[in-house]
C-alpha cells in the first residue's frame, strides 16, 4: 500500500505502529514530516506538505491514541 499525503488516518496509524514509545502531544509537525517521507511505502511529492497535512496527521494520531486500541 503506498502511502500519499491525502492518506493521513494510514499514515498515522503506521507511525503510531512504528513508534509506540512516543508520547504524541511531544511530537512536532516537523518530526511528523521527517518520520513520514521516511516511510517506505511513502510516494508522494515532498513539495506537497503543508501544516494542514501535517496537523491531520497529527490528530489522527491523536484521536487513535485516545479511542483506538
């Protein structure tokens, strides 16, 4: 599955799963980006982020953190 930027909720559930130990609300919208495009399955054009997609992520992550399992 290839992950693109207007894949926020898949994106953040592979972080979530890649990086368990992480305390979200310590997380920046600059590390979202970095860990990311560093994302194997991640093939989308970099020039694409903004802060928008970023934040998307990040609540995504968030909200899956609160209700998820």
């Amino acid at each position: 599955m290839a992950f693109t930027w207007e894949s926020t909720y898949a994106i953040a559930l592979e972080l979530r799963r890649q990086h368990p130990e992480i305390n979200i609300e310590e997380v920046s919208l600059q590390q979202i980006y970095q860990w990311t495009i560093q994302l194997n399955e991640f093939e989308d054009d970099l020039a694409l982020a903004n802060d928008d997609i970023l934040y998307a992520i990040y609540q995504d992550w968030f909200e899956e953190n609160i209700h998820g399992l």
